[in-house]
C-alpha cells in the first residue's frame, strides 16, 4: 500500500537504461538546471550571509561575500522582538486548524468513499467538496471577516482558525479519498464479517493504510497554513495575535533601515519549515506527486 | 503560501459499500458543517453583499441593489486592475511554463544529481510570500541593495518605483516561487511517458530535439494544461506578494483584482463594492478554468495512459 512504491513501479523500467543513457546529453535541461539552481540560491544565500552581518559592514562591504565581523546581534534583536510569541501564535494555528481538518476530513473522506453508493446524500457532499476545491480564499474574506465579528471572534487566533481549517477540507477530502478508495474491498468485507463497526473499520483499517497520504496532506495543509498572511492581516489587530508572517510584515515596516534584523527575522521564520521539510521532504514530495498525478 | 485550488483529475466514488451506508453517514458531517460554515456561505454571503452598502462602522448592512456593481462598473480602476491580472497571468504564464518544462524534463531523466537539485528546486516554494516579498524588497533596493552593493548598473535600477520594471518585479518573484512546484508536475507527467517510445524513436533514427517535440512534448499535453490552469487560476489570486512587494503600486501599477478588492473594502472601507471585485474574481476564474478544460478535452486523466 506504500504509494511510493506503487509510483515507483509504474515507472516505465523496461528500456529504462538505455532511455537514460540517451537522456545524460540533455545540455541545454542541465544549463538550464545549473542556471536556476543558482537563481535559486543565491537569495537564499544573500539573506543568511546579511543576517550575521552588522550595519555597517552591510552598507560598506560586497554584498556577495561573508561577513567580516560575523555576529549574532540581529538574531538576539529579533528574538528580544517578540518573536517567540508570534511563533507560539503561529504553532497553534497551524496545529489548531490542520489537526482537525485532516481529522474531519479523513472521516468525510471515509464516509463518501463508502457510503456514496447507496448515498445520494454523499455523493452530493463529495462534489460539493470538489466545487470548493475552486473557491479562493482570497475571494470570500470579506463575508468571512463578517461572520467573524458576528461570532464576536475579531482578534482573536481563532478567527484565523476556523477560515484555516474549513479551507484545509477540500483538497484533503480529496487526496484522501484516493487513497481510502485504494483499501482493497474484502478487506472492508472481512472487518464486517468479524463484526467491527464502521468506526472500528476506520480507525483499525483505513487508517493504517492510508497513513503515508494523511501525513503529506498534514505536512502540505500545515505548510499553507504557516505562510497564511491575509487572514491574520484581515481578522487580527492587535500585536499579541500576530502570526510570524504578518509580525514579519510589520516588523519589516518598523526596522526597515536596519536590513539585517529584517533578514534574521526571515531566517527565523523560515528556519522551523526548512527543517520540517529536511526532515519529510521525502514523504512530502513523493506524496505530492502522488497525490496530483492520481 | 498560496498554492493555486488544484484542478486534479478525479475518480468517480466507488462502490466498495455493501449498502450499510446509514451507518458512515454522520462522519461527513463535521467537515461539512465546517466547510460550510465558511467556504459556501461566504461565497454566498460575497455575493449579496455586493449588492449593499455595508461599512464596518454600522452595525446595520443597508440593502442598496445595483449600485455597488453600478459604481465599480463604471470605474476605471475596474478595467486597469483587469489588465494588470491579465498581465501578471500571461507574463508569469509565459516565464514559468517554458522553464518549468525544461527543468522537469532534465530532473526526471537526471540520474546523478537528481535527488539533490530536486530538494534545492522545491526550497521557494516552503518560504512565506512575506518572507519571500521582503527578501527582494531589499534586495532590489536602489540605495542599498544588490545593485548598488556590486555596483552593477543594470541591477541598480529603481526597481520597485519604475511602473514597468514592478510588474516585471512581480512576475519574477512569482515565478521564483511557483516554478518548483510545476517542475514537480512536469517531473511526474515525464514519468508517465513510456520508454518504448523513445526507443522507436531511436530506432527511426530521431534525434534528441525531435524527439523532445515529437514525444515528450506530445505525451505532456495533459501535463501542460494542468499546469496552465494552476498557473492561470492561481494567478488570480496573488495578493500577499503584490501586497507586501509593492502594495499595488508605483501608483496603481501592480494593482491587480484581489488587491484591488482589497484596497477598496479594507482600506476605503466600501465593503459593497469590494464584494462585486470579489465576485468578478470568482467569475473570472470559473470562466478560465472551464476554458482550459474544454481546451484539454474531457478525459484529460486516462488520455495520460494512452499509447502504452
């Protein structure tokens, strides 16, 4: 049931050999790789080099080279910013949102996977799902921003909560699904011969089997939810509810003459993700493309 | 981040119930409720509040019929924020798909590095949009940025003043993210594309540029027009980049429909006409994802498999 190796063996193997062998010639896709590998790099590599750099060594010296005096007072500035809080307040949006959501939507996933044939009921709850997949958030905030007030939830992280994990649903719910449809029948056949209930069979069965795409749908679904910018922006005020990229943004407004604390702040909200995907990429990418080419 | 609604194929539900379905029911619900709650009633709600006058002021939300949409039809920021979404769709459109192709092609087919670039190319795409706007923000200063630092005079421009150079600004920066995760898709829909076609190829005699435009070209037709309309669809809906690159302008020169909308409900505080911006937003990107499907044909996922 490993996905991995299921996409693996689709893989066209026979003539593999020599398709590659005929493939390592390809000059220009190699110039082009080299090209943006360094287009790629050489931001992220300004930015770290900047961030251990004083003031004055940052208007005075090549930008492209290390620092000369390298130093740490940016990263003590930042972290003296506030900058834990914001990082608290982002943990627990993102972990308040993407845990339920995958929750729910596994259920859902579940429910329509199994009961739609009998079901016109869910049948119709999956293509409203799949309808959602096209709603951009961007598109409806200002009713959101309403409801929001209404539930007298403005400024507060749950009102980045609640839009977070009602946006997280429908492509989980999808990606989900195709996985869940993939648990061969008898085995659901033989959980109800030995009399387990549909949320024994969930839990014993299903969710065993499709582990590996509930962990890329947490590590995809967290990853938006941690760079979101126009909830906090829109359905947040105070600075005691900011998330770490809207403190990013304010930050950069307030110390804008001083580059290298703005970058130390980019380096230490960017740190945390960077080692989660160190960390998953694996899982993550081969579950993306699992998830898309299916 | 914002990654585009993705437009994936789908499967039909299968019928792997034995009919017991009343009991499995209820687990739909929750994430309905929640979707719901705020994915379609919003949708909704953007709808009729176009059609009002609602200011965060009042508590009350005055019914005024036509004429939010009659005031922001009749505006010319309507039409420029049009053409500047238009813009920053077909430019970006333009500079990823070409190299996203390439460099997909190159990965998959790359035996050596292929693991290692793979990692490097998907970095962008796990940065913030704000961290990423700020990066270039202060890279591209004028004064004491890149440019000036080097002493390059192309880099030293006022890029983020100039109306032109912006919008150039804007699609790159786009690019520089998103371009990774068409890689991906690309790297995935190469995969798919049977050895024993290039054998033939061969066989015949076909070189490796004919046989890029004869069968890997071909064989991604599908590929491409997934990508196209993640691309174009998602396109719609840049605003943390625009916002914090260069918060619409110089003057209204980025300001594309989602910061417009933006600019006219949270700034000016005219939540009505806001929410016709909001609606024509949906509208448009509907009307453009359903173009590129037709475009694609019905089936575009067995087609995938054709040729085997």
């Amino acid at each position: 049931m490993d996905k991995r190796d299921v996409s693996r063996a689709e893989r066209p193997s026979p003539g593999k050999k020599r398709g590659s062998r005929l493939r390592h010639h390809n000059f220009l896709g190699g110039l082009a790789g080299w090209l943006w590998l360094i287009v790629v790099l050489l931001p992220i590599y300004w930015i770290v080099i900047t961030s251990f750099k004083v003031q004055s060594d940052y208007y005075a010296t090549n930008p492209l080279l290390p620092p000369t005096s390298p130093t740490l007072e940016n990263y003590r500035f930042v972290l003296e910013n506030d900058f834990v809080r914001y990082f608290v307040n982002s943990v627990i949006v993102t972990v308040g949102s993407v845990g339920p959501a995958v929750l729910v939507s596994f259920m859902a996933a579940y429910a329509i996977v199994r009961g739609s044939a009998a079901s016109r009921f869910l049948r119709g709850v999956n293509g409203l799902f799949l309808m959602g997949l096209a709603i951009p958030l961007q598109a409806v905030i200002i009713p959101i921003y309403l409801i929001i007030i209404k539930l007298q939830m403005y400024d507060t992280l749950g009102a980045i909560i609640l839009p977070s994990l009602a946006f997280a649903i429908p492509l989980s719910v999808l990606v989900l699904g195709n996985f869940v449809r993939d648990v061969p029948k008898e085995l659901f056949e033989s959980m109800r011969m030995d009399g387990a209930t549909e949320w024994g069979t969930l839990w014993r069965l299903a969710f065993p089997l499709t582990r590996p795409a509930l962990v890329t749908v947490t590590i995809y679904q967290g990853l938006t939810v941690w760079n979101g910018f126009i909830l906090p922006l829109i359905l947040t005020q105070s600075p005691e509810q900011r998330t770490l990229p809207l403190a990013l943004w304010s930050f950069q407004g307030q110390y804008s003459v001083n580059i290298p604390a703005v970058l130390a702040s980019v380096v230490l909200t960017t740190l945390p993700i960077l080692t989660l995907y160190i960390i998953g990429r694996r899982q993550l990418l081969s579950g993306l493309t699992a998830g898309f080419s299916k | 981040m914002t990654i585009a609604p993705p437009v994936v194929q789908t499967a039909p539900p299968s019928a792997t119930s034995g009919g017991r379905s009343g009991s499995v029911t209820w687990m739909a619900w929750p994430a309905l409720v929640a979707f719901v709650g705020f994915g379609v009633v919003p949708l909704i709600g953007v709808l009729l509040l176009s059609f009002t006058s609602w200011n965060r002021l009042s508590q009350d939300i005055p019914f005024t019929g036509l004429d939010s949409w009659r005031s922001v039809l009749s505006d010319p920021g309507l039409p420029h924020a049009l053409w500047v979404t238009f813009l920053i769709m077909a430019l970006s459109w333009l500079f990823q798909t070409p190299i996203s192709l390439l460099l997909g092609v190159f990965i998959a087919a790359q035996k050596r590095y292929r693991s290692v670039l793979a990692v490097l190319f998907f970095v962008p795409l796990l940065l913030s949009q704000a961290a990423i706007s700020i990066t270039y923000k202060a890279l591209l200063d004028p004064n004491f940025g890149l440019g000036a630092g080097l002493g390059w005079p192309f880099l030293q421009q006022d890029w983020l003043g100039d109306s032109t150079l912006a919008l150039g600004v804007v699609v790159f920066v786009v690019s520089w993210q998103f371009i990774p995760f068409h890689t991906l898709i690309y790297q995935g829909g190469v995969r798919q594309i049977p050895a024993s076609m290039y054998e033939a190829a061969q066989i015949d005699g076909a070189g490796r540029v004919r046989q890029f435009f004869s069968i890997t070209l071909p064989q991604l037709k599908y590929t491409i027009i997934t990508s196209s309309t993640l691309m174009v669809v998602g396109s719609l809906t840049f605003f943390d980049l625009i916002w914090v690159l260069t918060a619409g302008g110089p003057g209204d020169a980025t300001r594309a429909l989602a910061v417009d909308m933006y600019q006219r409900g949270f700034k000016a505080d005219l939540m009505g006409p806001a929410s016709a911006i909001a609606v024509i937003l949906v509208l448009v990107g509907l009307a453009l994802a359903l173009g590129l499907r037709r475009l694609g044909g019905r089936d575009a996922s067995s087609s995938q498999l054709e040729g085997v």
